[in-house]
C-alpha cells in the first residue's frame, strides 16, 4: 500500500508538472502546484482546479516560500530554448534562487527535494553517448547560457546543501521529452513539427537536419522521476533519465510527416547559436540503480501526441 504524502510541485502548471500532478493524484497523495504561469497554462490544470487534494500555489519560484509538505519535485523554469531566452535573466534566476528556495525549504522541513535538472548541462557534448561523469562542454556567454548555467548552478546548490546541510536530493538529468500536455505554442521540435504537419504549414527544419536528439515519452520520463523520488537515500544522482535511441531532426520531420499523412514540405532555417549537434543518454545509472529504463519507442509515443493535438486544433484556435 502506497502511504498517502502532501507533495510540492513548483512548475506544476507546466508540460511535465502538469501530468506529474496528475498522477500523483491519481495515487492518492495531496499535491500543492506552485507556478507564476510564465509558460505554463491554466488550461493544463483546469480539470484539477475543483479536486479536493489539489492545491494551486500562484507564486513566482524565486520568491521564498512556507509550507509544509513531505516531498518537493522542483520543476519550475521554462524550458523551451525560445521561451527561456526570451527573459534570460528571469530564467536564470528562477533556476538558481528557486533551487536556494526549494532546497530552504527542504532543509527546514526535513524532507527530500528533487531537481530537474537537463541534458543541456552536457552542451554539445564531445562525448557521445553521455554519462553522467562527463563535466560538459557549455557556452557560459551564449544565448543558452541562462538555462545551462543557470541548471548547472542549480546543481552546484543541490550538491552543496547535500554535504553542507544534509539535505536529501534527487538530481534527474532529464532529456528531451514529450508528449500530451505540450504547448502548441511550445517551440520545441516535437510541438513545432506534429503543429505544422496538421495545420498543412512548412516543417522548419533547422540548419542541415543532420543534429540529433532522443526521445523520451512523457509516461516513461515521470515513471523515473517518480522512482528516483522514492529512491533510497544513498541514491542523490545525478542520473539520467532519457531514451536512448538517437534520431535525427530530418528524421523526425520524415516520420511526423509519414504519421500525419501531412503534405507539408520541409523548409530550412538557420541553425541556432550554440545548438548542441548530437544528444543521446548513457542511462546505465539509471537502469541500474533505479530498475529503469524507458518502455515507449517514438512511433507509438508520437501517434499519442498526435491524436492529442488533433482534439486541441479541432476544438479551439490555438490558445496564446
Ligand atoms: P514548461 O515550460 O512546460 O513548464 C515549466 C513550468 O514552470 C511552467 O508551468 C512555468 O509557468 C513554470 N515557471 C517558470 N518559471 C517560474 C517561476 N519563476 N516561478 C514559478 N513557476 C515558474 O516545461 P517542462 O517541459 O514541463 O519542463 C519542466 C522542468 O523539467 C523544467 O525545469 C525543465 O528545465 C525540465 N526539463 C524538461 C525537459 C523536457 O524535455 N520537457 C528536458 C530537460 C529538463
Ligand atoms: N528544431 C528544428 N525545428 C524546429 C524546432 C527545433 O529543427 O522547429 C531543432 C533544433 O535546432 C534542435 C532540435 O530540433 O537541433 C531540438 O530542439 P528543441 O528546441 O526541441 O530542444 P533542444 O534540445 O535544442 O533544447
């Protein structure tokens, strides 16, 4: 039997919290979902709203926080490159002062804190796949650096108050990730490309095609985050938690087009500044220390996503 647990999700509004929300409701435990809505949506949320064990927290990340809570899954930062560069400064301080608030908060109240943390840490890796070992290769200037840096730093924080304080941490590296629950106006590859394919617009392939990433489905990534949550203490991470079968973006552009029966062409757009030209997780770690490995290949994961955008274009206008 699953004992019952009051948990904090910051970023709850968002992709991922939003269905971590969900799901931990749906194993009875009480959830308090604190997000500023700077890319989340209430719409994600709407059908949770009137749930007796649902509680909305509208409050910035940044801001220190008191309540009581027996787990904190800290989740709050925009996480698509053209959401996040649109206010780096903002981006950078909700990973490192929310991180400071979480791990605060944490500390007070004893109890244990997850950071999601990201594959961007590696940059554009000279090591290919990517273990955990590997210190990384970022632009500490660049565009990116506001998300990179501003996780690397959250983890400097989680690893500092681990030693210093005791605290209880959980690092997930998550990698690129997807899903129902997406923005369409997201603009992460997978949102762009299913939302152009259905809408019959161009498929904006960026640079050459030829730049990888994996893809994790939704289900599989929180299944992990759960499981590492609720990891012995001995296991703080940093861990991978990703798909390791690698495509690249010509290659998805070809099978979103082949699942949606799309007449859409492809169209070239510069590459952007410092986009990481291959990403593919080693998660031996995770395998081995959690019992967890990803079970949904990206044809099956994508016919989701793409029956759930299908209902949100046939229902509404794309909402802002
Ligand atoms: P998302 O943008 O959909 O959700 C982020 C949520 O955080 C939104 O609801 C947003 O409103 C909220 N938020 C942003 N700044 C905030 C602040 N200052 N205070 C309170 N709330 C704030 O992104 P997502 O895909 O759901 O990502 C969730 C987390 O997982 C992020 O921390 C992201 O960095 C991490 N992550 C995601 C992926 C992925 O592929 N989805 C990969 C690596 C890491
Ligand atoms: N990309 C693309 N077309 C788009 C959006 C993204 O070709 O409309 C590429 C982008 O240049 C990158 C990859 O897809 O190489 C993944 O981009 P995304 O923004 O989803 O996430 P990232 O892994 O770069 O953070």
């Amino acid at each position: 039997m699953i004992m019952t647990k009051r948990i904090l999700i910051s970023g709850g509004a968002g992709f991922l919290g939003a269905n971590l929300c969900r799901k931990l409701l749906a194993q009875g435990h009480a959830i308090v979902c604190l997000d500023n809505f700077r890319t989340g949506a209430q719409r994600n949320i709407a059908d949770l709203l009137g749930h007796p064990r649902f509680t909305l927290l509208q409050q910035d990340v940044s801001e220190p926080v008191t309540l009581a809570v027996d787990q904190i899954y800290n989740l709050a930062c925009p996480a698509s490159p053209v959401h996040y560069q649109a206010d780096p400064i903002a981006t950078f301080k909700t990973s490192v002062l929310g991180a400071i608030n979480m791990l605060d908060l944490a500390r007070r109240l004893d109890v244990p804190v997850l950071q999601a943390s990201t594959s961007e840490v590696y940059g554009d890796p000279h090591i290919h796949p990517q273990p955990e070992g590997y210190w990384g290769n970022v632009n500490p200037i660049g565009p990116r650096a506001c998300y990179d840096e501003g996780k690397r730093s959250a983890e400097t924080l989680f690893f500092d108050y681990h030693r210093q304080h005791g605290v209880a941490i959980k690092v997930a590296r998550i990698f690129n990730t997807y899903g129902p629950g997406m923005h369409p106006a997201d603009g992460r590859v997978v949102a762009n490309f299913i939302v152009q394919a259905l809408q019959g617009d161009a498929i904006t392939l960026y640079g050459d095609g030829r730049q990888t990433r994996s893809f994790c489905y939704v289900d599989d990534l929180l299944d992990g985050l759960v499981m590492l949550m609720n990891s012995g203490p001995e296991v703080t991470g940093p861990v991978n938690l990703g798909n390791p079968t690698e495509f690249t973006m010509r290659e998805l552009a070809a099978q979103v087009i082949a699942l949606t029966r799309s007449r859409s062409r492809l169209v070239q757009r510069p590459l952007p500044i410092d986009d990481p030209r291959q990403r593919r997780p080693d998660i031996s770690l995770a395998m081995h220390s959690l019992g967890w490995s990803p079970r949904v290949e990206l044809d099956a994961g994508l016919r989701q996503t793409i029956a759930y955008f299908e209902a949100m274009l046939a229902d509404t206008a794309i909402p802002a």
